[in-house]
C-alpha cells in the first residue's frame, strides 16, 4: 500500500473524490469497500463481507479516521477470541490485526497487523453487558482499538440550546441538550469546544440531571468565534484522542454548534436580477441600482464586455409598462451616463444621484417606476447586442416609491429559503415613512424598535422541521404595512434503505412517478433535496432526500407528475452546493445552450433562468421510445473478418456545414461508397462549451445537445446499421471538467494540498478519475452499458486510455509508458464487462505504451492505435528516412490476431498534404509542395496503407487529400472547414476511389487469411500476400525519381493490375521488373477481379450547331459536379453502377440520362436550346407531383404525360423502372431505403428528376 496521506493524494489525483469513495486519504486508511469485521467466538466466527450487524464495524468519516460498533454481549460471561479482519483480493481474511493481544476494557491497547496474523486476540466480556469498540483507521499498519463497557447502551444527545442566542463579550454562555434515556452510570458527558478554529481546544464536563445535560462556556473577547459539540465517553475527563473515546456525539450533523461574540448582523448581497440601495427607491434622493447577471434570462451571464443600460421611466402619462418616458439614450448609444460598473462577475452597479434629474422628467409628472434593459457594450457578430431582460423575456422595472409606509424584509431571501436547524440567520428589514418596526415568527413577536431599518439574529434552535413565516409590521400615523416571507427548517436526515431495483440516477416507475438517486460513496455530505420546477425549485419535504443507512446513497420519489412533460431538476447538497445528475440523459446549460441553432434541437426545453443557477438536469417520464429499424445489429467487421475493418474518424463540427447529426447522415452514402464499414464519432457525450473536439466531458450519460436530439443521433446510428456501417463512440474515461457533478460535489479549490487536483500522469488534463476505486469501474461500466443498451453503439475507443493507472510517474513520459500490470488489469475488467454486454463491441485504445503491455491488451482482444503517423508522413513527403511501415502489421508486434488500429493521419496529428507543402521532396518536374503531386503521390502512400492487412481507420477527408494544417484558423482545436467540394476535383476524387478500391479488395479472404510478408524499408516498396483463393503483390515508389522495380512475383502466368484491368504475363517471377514513376504504384492478383472504377470523360456540345459548350453544369449520382472547360470537357470517376448524369446551362433544356458504368467511358452531351423545346421545361416540371413529400412509404405521382419513372438510391443504383400506364398513379416506397431518393421521369422529349424523402 502506498504511503502518502493527502486528502487528494497524488496517486488518487482529484481522483474526483465522489469515485474514490470513502477513502479520503486512500493509500494510509483501509480501503471502505472491503470492509473492517471482529469475528470471533462471539459470533462463531462469521465473517462474510458486507455481512451487516453488530460486528460489521461502520467507518465514521468526520474528525480523527476510525470505525465503530457498539453491541450488547448475550454470552456467558468469559473471555473471548476474535480478530480485526479486512478483505483483500477477495479474500475475508486477508488482512488482519491480531497478534495475541489481552485486551483491557476501558484502554486503548495496540493491535498487530498481519496478512494474515496469529494467533487470536482475547477479551474478557460480562453477560449483558454493552460494548462500544472504535478501532483507529491508519491504514495496513499497526493500529489501536478501545472497548468501553457500559451497563446499559449509550444514548443519544439531541435538541442543544444555547443561552444567550446573542452573545456578548461579558456574556457565559449555557448549553443544555437531551437525552434520548437515562445513562448509565458509567457514561460521563462532556462540552468540548474551540476559539482559534480547533488549533487548540477544551473539554469541560457537563452535569447529569435525569434526562437533561448541561453545561457552560466562559466569556470570550468580542468577534471570538467559538465552535462545539457534546460527546459522551467513559473515561473521566479525557484530555486527547477524543474521537477514540466517544460513545455518542451531538456535531450539529457534523458542522458543529457556533456563534460568534457581538456577532455584527449582516444581510448579504444581491441575491435578485435587480436590486436598490436604498431598498425604497424616492425620486429626489441618490439611487444605487444592483444588476445580478445570474439571473433573468441569462443574456449577459458571464458577458466580459462593457454593460449599458438602455433605461426610461414609467410616469402617470405612460398607456402601459412598454410606453417608456424619457428614455435616456438611443438604442446602442454608449455614453458614460449609462454605463454600469463591473463589482464582480455578473454583479453590476448604477449610481443615480437624483432620479427626476438623471432622466429630467418634468416636476408636473409623477415617475411610478424605472424601466430596463441592460445590453453589451460591443454590437454582436450579425448586427445584434446581447440583451438581458426578466426570466420571461420582458423588459424590468424597479418601482419608485412615493414618501408613504412601507416595509420589505430585505434578509432571509425568498430565493434561498433553507435554513439549517440550531444557525443563526440575520433578519434585515427597511421600512418607509414609520414609527416602529414589529418583527413575528409564526405570530410570535420577536423584537420591536424604533427607526427605519430593523436587523435580528434569530437562532433556530428548538424549533420544528418545516415551514416557518417571518413578517414585519411597520406603524406610522396612517396606519399599517406588512411583508412576510416563509423559511424552510430542515429536519433530521431519514435513514431508509434503498428500494430493491434502484439504480444511481433516474428511476422511471410509472408514468407519474420517479425515484432519485444521489451517490455518495465518500459519505461526506450531510443533507440533500431535489429541487426542480415541480417544487419551484425551492427545497421541500417532498424532496427532502432519505439517506441509506450505510451514508452512500441518498433518494426519493417524486409522484403526482405530468405524463410525457419534460422536468428540470438539481440536487441541492448541504444547502450550498446545487448540482445536475451525474446520470441523466439531458442536460440544460445557462452558457451554452442559447447557441444551439433551432434546426439542430428543435423546441429545446428553455433554462429555469431566475430561478437556479448551474447546469440542470432534464428527467422526462413516459419518453417516447425511437423505432429502431435495425434491431439486432452485427458489424461486418467482426472476430473472423475484423481485418476488414474500415473505420472513418469523424468530428461532427467540422464535417458539415450544419454541424448537426441529420447533415451526418446524409453523408451516409458518400462514406458507404468510399468503403466505410464503422465510423468513429468524436467525442458526443456532453462536453464543456459547443464548438468542440469534445474531449472536456461532463455528463456521461447524456448526449452533446449541439450536434442534435436523442433522435437525431439514434436516427444516425440506425441508418449507418442499414448501411452495414458500426458506430463507434470516442469515449474519454481518464478525466472530467469542472462542470462535472462530481468534481463539484467533492473539489475544494481553496483547500491546498488536500483539496486540489496533481497530475497523475504527464499528459493529465481537467479532473483525473481514479480507476483502482470499485466506484470508478461501476461508473463507468454503467456508461459503458447505457450506450450499448440504449444506442446501440458498437464499439469505444478509449481517450488516454495509457493514463487508466494510479501508479504515479511525474512529467516522465518515458516511465509513464513502460509494463503497468494495474493498468492492464484495469482495462481488461472494463473490456470483460463491455463483452459480457455484447460480445460483438469493438474495444479500441490509444494507448501508445511500450509494447510489451499492448501485446497483453492485444492478445486479450482490445485494439490499440498503431502511432504510424511518423512513418506514413515520410512515406506522403517522399523522404526514406524512417519510412519503414513493416511496424503497421500487427503479427510483427507480436499479436496474434489482427487488433491494431493502423492509420495514417489522427485527429491528434499534422495532415499529410500540409506535411507535403512544408516539407514535401522534390526531383525534376515532379515537387511534393505542388498539390497535384502531393495528391498523386497520396495514392501510393494509401495503396501501401491499406495494403497492409489488418483493421484501419482514415481521419476525415483524408482520402481527399485534406490540407488545411491542424494549426489552421489558430490552433489544434480550432474549427476547420468542410470542404465537400473537393470530390468535384478529379485529382482529389480519384484519390477517394483509391481508398474505396483498396477497401473493397481487402474485404477477401486472402487479406483476411493469407500469409503477409514485406520489403517496406526503402523508397521501392512491396508486399506480397498468398492464399489459396488469390495471391496479391504490391509495389510502389515512394520515392521523387523514377526506377525499375521487381514486384517480386510467386509465380510465372498471368497477373492483373487491379486498377486497370491491365493482364501481365509474367515469365521470370523473381527478376520481371517495370519502371514506377515519383509515386506510381501497382496492386497485382493473382485472379481477374473487377476494376474498382473507371473514368468518364464528358464532351458537351450545341446539338444543332456541334460548338463545345464550355461552363455548363455536368453532375454525375456520387461523381460530383464540374463546369465544363472551353473545350466542353469535364473528367470524372465513377464505381462500377448505373448512375444518372445531367447537364445544366443557362439558355439549355436541362439534360439527364442514364449510364451503366462498367468501363472507361466517353459521354457526348448535346444540349437543345431552350427556344426549341416548346413547352418550357420547368413549366412540365411543374405539372409533376410527388406526394406526399416526405412520403410515409406510399406516394401519389402525377403527371402531363405518361413517363417512365425510374427510382434511383442517393449511390446511383436503380431501385425500379416502371412505365407510367395512367397520369395519376400510386408507388409503393416502403420496402425502398429510407432517405433522399431520385425520381427520373422521362420519355423521348424530355427528361426530369426530382427528389423524394422517403421515411
């Protein structure tokens, strides 16, 4: 066991304490999970962890480390054997304090540890007798323990009242508390307390009168601050080690009783959107206006710019609240006037020195309020400023009083109501034109005085859990003013069992009720509520949160609620911390989601604005369920044919211009045609900010709302399944960030070494987990589940999955990376849980460690990531240096199944065109800083890439020759365009069919099974593969300068250029060379196969004059488009398939026609002027319909003519031709694809396509 003893140690790294559980310091306690037990012969020595009961012992979490028990003795009266036991490994008896120790009563006696230790202790115990046993917690060590003997059980202290509630400095103050019985005798009671925050301490005892205690503290200089609570032991005036001598306790649930000598009253701060100071604004006196940012509808929270205010006045002439008197500036008019000044964040001030002077309404007006409209300094990218109004939208008011009786109570807030039992909360009330202010609790006067303001320090103690009112009454000569506002006191903590089947989070039980559960595993919070819209986000009984008798879990159930309606709720921890649940599926972020574009998250559920603050979560009962199409998906890729995986690294940001999950599919079949049978999803799962590689994740359970609904994204991941495609999620175990529940339940940033966060590993980033903790591998096996179970994900890949280990290395990233065996055990329980859920899940790492560990992770059946990219960038940039690829083959690992994840470019790395440009060789004519022969050159590295069998994965756009550097638009994460018009460059949408060549010929047997050898070291490079079913050799010239080559052929007879069709008839298989030109490649088989693709060269001309026509529009189904050149030309590459091609250009009839791409093709396009056609065409088009359109999978067609409707798939394939026997008839879509499908309607005039959504 490790040593160090921090709060936050450096092996548990904020370890985000909530998952560490409740070991603090968990490398010097024992380890709470396996549990402290004392078999003996007392209970014929069970000792089964978890077993619960009397010699269960339960660890105590606050003040010194220690666990208890106390138990009533029912034998004979003798001496007994027993042990301290701990599990280790699973093992009940692995750790153990023995040693033969005689133990004493009523002393503290040392206790051996041993792994395991003989012989038994021995104590001598009386029948009937009660026995309290602390043991101190230190860890696998030597440690103490004390029994205490008492004749009766100890009892319990409760309803401590202190006297006088407000404490002067001649003052001594009493305590008295209860006594849940009368003592016995043996139990003594004592007052300890503390003036210098516990440095030093007293202990006084208190006197004994039946069922009542009392005691007392002396004086105290003024502003002392004095902390106690009252304990119970037997030893007689205990002087140190307190908490190994308690029996019972009264801590004020653990925050202690206090008071503070001639305690100053104050009020605190601006808990409202806008607030005055004076509380009763009056026209000829100075005004300084709050402004809380926090509140409202959030349109300025966290704005770091200048605020103004666009403000005017109410007066008697106004018609109504948005007829604005006197309006101080024009709207965007910045002048020094209206300006406010930044006090802190979000909190602003105003200061008007004269109301009627600053906005100069004439004397013959009365001014009845101030109206607003706070707004940024700076005009908004789109000509718009930042606005911020009330909650709903409307613009705020702040009343002017006139001089008559008033009263407000300015302090308990109705905003923050909770008030804890035995605090101390200052009452502030102002009043208005009055002789006295009256101040009630619940109808009981409290005070009374003279004057205009009022403050009281009302001390709950002795008062009853609920709802209490606090109203003042102001009188003056005209008679009566009230104001009243309700408190909530908060009872004790109920201890309740979790019901049978509760999981942390959400619990759906019926349509109209739901059961909440708060984790706790550290057990170190001491009271929580659900607080919500169903409660008007105020603490209540109904949300008050039972507690599990072991302090881990906290829960309730909510009923009575609305059937389908979305709520927003939070925890409420301790009365200060307000937190979203870890484990819900939705979220509502004050920062975020207001830039979340309609079209993306249609009618998303508003924030609670003005009435919480923080990330919200979202529970919905009764949800509607998607209708999966593919219910029982299998990826193509999988155990016996993973060496076809093809998987597409993709961020959804920058992949379309609309950003969002529905634009991703519909790229669906571009990615089916280039060969993709899996596509990697960069981090989706709730992340910091919009705009995002996502890897700050917050919420586990819950998709990123930016890229679209939970729909929108079950949507995608079923239509890739209808494709054959996997998805796999981007998943990022080794840390979270701040806005995480549980760094925010545990993180505290002021508590030094204790409380703040040290790198466990070198790359270590946000708030690190600790994956030794058994709540950490359930978190995460339960995330791990939920996408498996509820998305039908595929597959993971594990983030910095090398940073999954305690084991602490410092900044040496060396050390970091050699032989960890805790981390492969603990990736290796993560992928046995994920298989035991779904066998056919892909467990991807980047793991980047030494590769005696990623063989074990390998071998096991996890797919670490290959770090080819070096290699792969000397091969783009032409340079023989370190461009050996033999390391892409998995068996020269030493793997023994095809599980590396090979690629050329990552997310993480430079792209191979932006390589070539900066660094790229160059000989002759031909220079890899030139972009069409870095794109040729591109082929062959992609050739050698997928040549190499085994799974691999292209990062977007690769396979067009992307060339924006990582560092483009300001850094590595920064958004970079979507550049789809790149497939309409013939260059770079041949280099596409490369790839999709090359993935179509891996998906054989002889990739999957043959034997693989290689000469990858030099500038001329091949592989050679063999199986029974066909032999392929490969060559290719990485290399600037031309040369002969031998491939190096098995075998003499005939062998086929793959990518031509080219036949070779090779009669010396060893020596038979052929000249590769800077980049020229060639993919030999053995047997013929089909070409991948061919070229169509497209030649449009005038039909009656035969001139080129340059500049027309010529597209092609899955070929792009290109503008003719002057000679008419326009080059394309299209897939074996029937594709439809059209022709546009203005003064044109459009032109279509269909064409069966099985060879190299030459395309003549005689465009007719559009003055020959006689009916326009568009007035024909018009004539069609489709409906409906979206179609439900049945559809009407009408028609001028009777056409012959072909059905095209957004690929090109034809779906079905029919020729039309009526001009109205109906088509049956439903056994056709869902998605975009191209209707041709044509006959031997004219020719039309249109498209139809089919769902």
């Amino acid at each position: 066991m490790n040593s160090i003893c921090h709060l936050f140690t450096r092996s548990s790294v904020f370890i985000i304490i909530f998952l560490i559980g409740i070991s603090l310091c968990s490398s010097a306690q024992i380890y709470e999970p396996d549990g402290l037990r004392m078999p003996g012969t007392w209970n014929s020595w069970q000792n089964d962890p978890g077993m619960g009961g009397n010699f269960d012992l339960v660890k105590q979490h606050s003040g010194t480390p220690r666990w208890t028990t106390t138990f009533q003795y029912t034998g004979t009266t003798g001496s007994n054997a027993f042990k301290f036991v701990s599990t280790s490994f699973g093992d009940p008896w692995g750790n153990q304090w023995a040693g033969n120790t005689v133990v004493g009563l009523n002393t503290t006696e040392n206790f051996i540890f041993g792994t395991p230790s003989d012989p038994d202790n021995s104590i001598q115990l009386t029948g009937n007798k009660w026995y309290t046993v602390v043991f101190e917690d230190l860890g696998y060590v030597n440690s103490r323990a004390v029994f205490m003997e008492t004749s009766a059980q100890p009892v319990t202290i409760s309803q401590v009242i202190q006297h006088p509630v407000v404490v002067g400095s001649a003052d001594v103050v009493e305590i008295e508390a209860s006594l849940s019985s009368s003592p016995s005798p043996e139990e003594k009671f004592y007052l300890r307390y503390t003036t210098d925050g516990w440095v030093t301490n007293t202990v006084t005892p208190m006197v004994v009168s039946g069922t009542l205690i009392s005691g007392g503290i002396p004086a105290q200089n003024s502003q002392t601050s004095v902390s106690y609570y009252l304990f119970s032991s037997v030893f007689m005036n205990p002087q140190s080690d307190y908490d190994l001598l308690t029996l019972r306790l009264d801590n004020n649930f653990g925050a202690n009783y206090s008071y503070v000598v001639d305690q100053v009253i104050e009020c605190g701060g601006q808990l409202s959107l806008i607030t005055a100071d004076p509380a009763f604004p009056i026209e000829n006196q100075s005004l300084t206006i709050y402004f809380n940012a926090a509140y409202g509808n959030g349109g300025l929270f966290d704005y770091t710019g200048d605020v103004y205010a666009h403000t005017g006045v109410i007066t008697n002439l106004s018609v109504n609240s948005s007829d604005w008197k006197y309006v101080k500036t024009e709207w965007g008019e910045n002048t020094p006037e209206s300006m406010l000044t930044r006090i802190s964040e979000n909190l602003y001030s105003l200061t008007i020195s004269n109301i009627r002077d600053f906005y100069g309404v004439p004397v013959s007006e009365q001014i009845s309020k101030m109206a607003f409209v706070f707004r940024s300094g700076e005009e908004q990218t789109g000509g718009y400023y930042l606005e911020h109004k009330n909650a709903d939208g409307s613009d705020i008011f702040l009343d002017v009083y006139p001089p008559a009786l008033n009263v407000k109570i300015l302090n308990p807030s109705r905003r923050e109501p909770l008030v804890s039992p035995n605090s101390l909360i200052p009452v502030c009330v102002e009043a208005l034109q009055n002789n006295q202010i009256s101040l009630y609790l619940d109808g009981t006067l409290l005070t009374q005085e003279t004057g205009t303001s009022l403050s009281y320090p009302l001390l709950l103690q002795g008062m009853q859990p609920g709802a209490h009112w606090i109203k003042a009454i102001a009188g003056g000569t005209s008679g009566q003013a009230r104001d009243s506002v309700q408190i909530y006191l908060r009872g004790p903590v109920v201890v309740e069992e979790l019901p049978q089947g509760m999981k942390n989070g959400i619990n759906y039980m019926d349509e109209n009720t739901v059961t909440l559960v708060l984790h706790d595993p550290a057990g170190m919070k001491n009271f929580a509520f659900v607080i919500g819209e169903f409660s008007n986000w105020l603490p209540d009984d109904a949300g008050f949160m039972k507690r599990t008798p072991d302090g881990k879990h906290y829960w309730v159930t909510l009923s009575g609620l609305e059937t389908g309606k979305e709520y927003a709720y939070q925890y409420f921890i301790d009365g200060s911390i307000k937190i979203a649940d870890a484990w819900c599926e939705k979220i509502l972020d004050p920062w975020n989601d207001r830039w979340i574009p309609t079209a993306s998250y249609p009618d998303l559920k508003p924030y609670p604005f003005d009435q919480t603050l923080g990330v919200v979560s979202v529970f919905q009962t009764n949800k509607p369920e998607y209708d999966w199409q593919v219910d029982d998906f299998t990826p193509p890729a999988i155990h016996g044919t993973q060496s076809d995986l093809f998987i597409y690294e993709l961020l959804v940001r920058d992949f379309t211009d609309e950003r969002n999950m529905g634009s991703v599919e519909e790229k669906l079949d571009y990615l089916q045609g280039l060969g993709v049978n899996a596509v990697e999803l960069m981090p989706v799962i709730e992340f910091d900010g919009n705009e995002s590689w996502g890897y700050a994740p917050n919420f586990y359970f819950a998709t990123d709302k930016y890229y679209g609904t939970e729909q929108a994204y079950k949507h995608f991941i079923d239509a890739c399944h209808q494709r054959n495609i996997a998805v796999i999620f981007d998943i990022v175990p080794n840390h979270a960030y701040g806005l995480n529940p549980m760094v925010q339940m545990y993180f505290d940033p002021n508590a030094g070494t204790s409380g703040q966060p040290s790198a466990v590993n070198p790359y270590s980033i946000g708030y690190d987990f600790n994956h030794e903790s058994p709540y950490t591998r359930q978190f995460f096996k339960d995330v791990f589940e939920h996408w498996i179970t509820n998305y039908k994900v595929d597959g993971f890949r594990l983030d910095l999955s090398k940073g999954l280990t305690q084991h602490f290395t410092g900044e040496d990233v060396g050390a970091w990376s050699q032989y960890d065996q805790s981390r492969i055990n603990i990736l290796t329980d993560y992928y046995t849980h994920i298989k035991s859920v779904n066998p056919d899940v892909f467990v991807i790492l980047e793991h980047l460690a030494s590769n005696d560990e990623e063989v074990v992770l390998a071998n096991t059946g996890m797919l670490p990531w290959s770090a080819m990219h070096d290699h792969y960038k000397q091969v783009g940039m032409g340079w023989q240096e370190n461009s050996d690829l033999s390391w892409a083959y998995h068996a020269n690992r030493g793997f023994t199944y095809p599980n590396l994840i090979d690629y050329m470019e990552n997310h993480d790395e430079e792209r191979l065109m932006a390589e070539d440009y900066s660094y790229g060789a160059s000989s002759g004519n031909y220079n890899l800083r030139d972009t069409s022969d870095a794109l040729h050159h591109m082929q062959a590295a992609a050739v050698l890439f997928m040549g190499i069998p085994g799974p691999k994965m292209s990062w977007q756009f690769g396979e067009l020759g992307y060339d924006y550097s990582i560092m483009y638009n300001g850094g590595r994460t920064a958004n970079k365009p979507p550049r789809w018009d790149y497939f309409n460059q013939p260059a770079r949408q041949e280099l596409y069919r490369v790839y999709s060549g090359m993935a179509a010929l891996r998906k054989s047997d002889a990739f999957r099974y043959g034997s693989y050898t290689s000469d990858l070291g030099g500038l001329g490079k091949r592989m050679w593969i063999s199986h029974s079913s066909m032999n392929v050799v490969i060559a290719a010239n990485s290399g600037v300068s031309g040369f002969d080559m031998a491939p190096g052929f098995p075998n003499a007879g005939k062998w086929y250029d793959y990518f031509s069709g080219d036949e070779v008839n090779v009669t010396n298989p060893s020596g038979q060379s052929f000249y590769f030109g800077p980049g020229e490649y060639i993919v030999f088989t053995s047997i013929q196969l089909p070409r991948p693709y061919y070229h169509i060269q497209v030649t449009v001309t005038d039909s009656i004059s035969g001139a080129a026509i340059g500049n027309a529009m010529v597209s092609i189904v899955n070929s792009g488009q290109q503008s003719s050149n002057g000679e008419g030309k326009a080059g394309f590459t299209a897939a074996p398939s029937t594709v439809m091609l059209t022709s546009l250009c203005e003064g044109y009839r459009p032109y279509s026609k269909s064409l069966t791409v099985g060879s190299d093709l030459a395309v003549q396009v005689k465009l007719q002027v559009a003055g020959n056609a006689g009916i326009h065409d568009n007035d024909l088009m018009k004539m069609i319909s489709v409906l409906p359109n979206p179609s439900n999978g049945q559809v009407k067609v009408k028609a001028p003519a009777l056409y012959l409707v072909t059905c095209y798939s957004p690929s090109g394939s034809v779906l079905f031709s029919r020729q039309m026997s009526a001009l109205t008839e109906d088509f049956d879509l439903s056994g056709m694809p869902r998605g975009i499908l191209l209707f041709r309607f044509s006959d031997e005039t004219a020719s039309f396509v249109t498209k139809v959504v089919n769902w």
